[in-house]
C-alpha cells in the first residue's frame, strides 16, 4: 500500500513540474527582465544573458523571485550542527526559510533529527545532492544519481507519522541548488527533462569564504545586506525598471551567518520585505 502511494506521488509530481517548467520556459532574450545581483560586495544590474554568455547557464535561470517585496532567505550544506539555534531564531521570528541538504549528512542520526525539526517546522527542504558534487563534471547517469539519492534520503528520514507529509517533500527534493552555483544547459536541460528544478542566487555576501567563527564576518554579511539594499534604492531613483526581489546565498555552517541572522531578519522586515520559501519565491 505505501509502495502504491509513493508511485502515486512520483506521478502527482511529474505532472505538477511540467506545468511548473512550462510556466518557467525560456524567454526571448529581448524579454528578459533585469534584476540586482550582489557577489562578494559588488552589486549590478544583470539579466539571463550575463551568465548565459559567460559560463553557459541556462538564459531562463532562477536567481530571484516573481515578487519585488519578496525576500528567499536559503541555507546550503545542511544539516550542520547550527541547525538547533537557527531553527530557534527562525521560529521566534515566525520567517520560513529554504534548506539545500546535502544527502549524505542524513546518515546520521543526530542530524536527521535537526532535518526532521526543520521540516516539521514548515521550513522548504531542497536539494543539494548527496556529496557536493560539481554537476558539470558528472556525465548524465551521476548526475541524477547524486540528486535523486538525495531525494531519496530526504524521504526516508520522515518517520511513519509523518507520512502524510511526504507530497510537500516530494516537491521540495526536487528543487537543486547545484553545488558552487555551477550549471550549465547540458545540466539543466537533464534536470528539467527529470522533473528538477534548478535554483542559483542574486546575493552571495561571501560567508563561505571568511573565518566562520570570527565577529568581524557577521558585520560584513550585514553590511553587505544593506549594501544591496542600498543598490536597490539608488536604481529606482534613477528609473530603472527590475527584479528587486532578493533569493540570497548562506551556509548555516558558519558560526558568524546565524551571529548576523536576527539583525538580517530585523533590516528585511524594516525594508518591507516579506521572507518566502522557495515555492512560494518561483511560483510553484
């Protein structure tokens, strides 16, 4: 019988991503709308073409939401051991976030059950694949291997219970943020043709790439929050019209990134933003 749901499910969701990739099919690239894009404290104004033209990425993309108030607060390499605070801070404030869970952390027991409190929570739980691969170094086989025994780990760690829930994690195991933002068309087009959604950023302050422990970072994660914000303000004053939605980059396993996430939180919410999950970010 639950073998029987699951097929059902499998097939509730093939249906539901092919209306979703139709809705998200790829635009003429005079069409393409603009949006800010923030890296290592450096803002611009980019749209598709950007990255298409430079690294071979899909033109059609996600990097940002539908909304312009909308603001996708989302954490990779999870779950880490700072999954029991952020999740306090994050229920305290009442702001639902995305999760990218590398697959093979759900081996053990104590960190599928910080996996378990965030779902419960209401948090999107998504796809990261299973060893932090570089999916543009896989041949097509690897490629869906790494995500779906991802997705696969993901639905085992949900206890008998908890199976009613099990359609909201199909759909979010099937959302990928590839590993290092690289993709390319031969990826994506591989993932779309296997009902997978692909998810990159507009804001990446850097966290990765400085002392996780050491205050200073906080400040300039914070700062590099405001820094966008700012970029933002000034465009609008000079009439540009964009994407002024903000899907940003974190990885809860640095100490300084949930040091700075209460004040982040206070700042987005000051700016009349409202924090949204993935689904809710694209469309779905």
């Amino acid at each position: 019988m639950y073998k029987t749901y699951l097929r059902f499910l499998a097939h509730i969701t093939t249906i539901f991503f092919a209306c979703t990739l139709a809705v998200h099919a790829k635009h003429k690239s005079e069409d393409l709308e603009y949006f800010s894009y923030c890296s290592n404290g450096q803002c611009r104004l980019i749209n598709g073409n950007f990255f298409h033209d430079a690294r071979d990425m899909p033109i059609d993309l996600n990097v940002s939401c539908k909304k312009n108030n909308q603001y996708a607060l989302t954490f990779d390499d999870g779950p880490t051991q700072n999954y029991p605070r952020l999740l306090e801070i994050l229920k305290r404030n009442n702001v639902k976030a995305t999760f990218f869970i590398v697959g093979s952390h759900l081996q053990n027991e104590e960190r599928v059950n910080w996996f378990r409190q965030a779902f419960k929570d209401g948090h999107f739980m998504a796809n990261h694949t299973y060893q932090h691969e570089d999916l543009t170094q896989l041949d097509e086989a690897s490629m869906i291997e790494t995500v779906e025994k991802t997705r696969l780990a993901m639905m085992n760690a949900l206890t008998s219970d908890e199976s009613d829930q099990l359609s909201r994690l199909e759909i979010s195991s099937r959302v990928v943020r590839p590993p290092f933002g690289n993709i390319n068309m031969v990826v994506d087009n591989i993932f779309k043709n296997n009902q997978y959604v692909s998810v990159r950023w507009n804001a990446d302050r850097y966290d990765w790439n400085m002392p996780g422990d050491d205050p200073k970072t906080s400040q300039v994660i914070l700062d590099r929050v405001r820094d966008q914000f700012k970029f933002i303000s000034n465009q609008i004053d000079n009439g540009k019209q964009f994407n002024q939605s903000i899907l940003d980059l974190n990885h809860d396993g640095q100490l300084a990134t949930i040091e700075a996430i209460q004040e982040l939180i206070d700042y987005v919410k000051s700016k009349g933003y409202q924090f949204v999950t993935m689904d809710e970010c694209l469309g779905m």
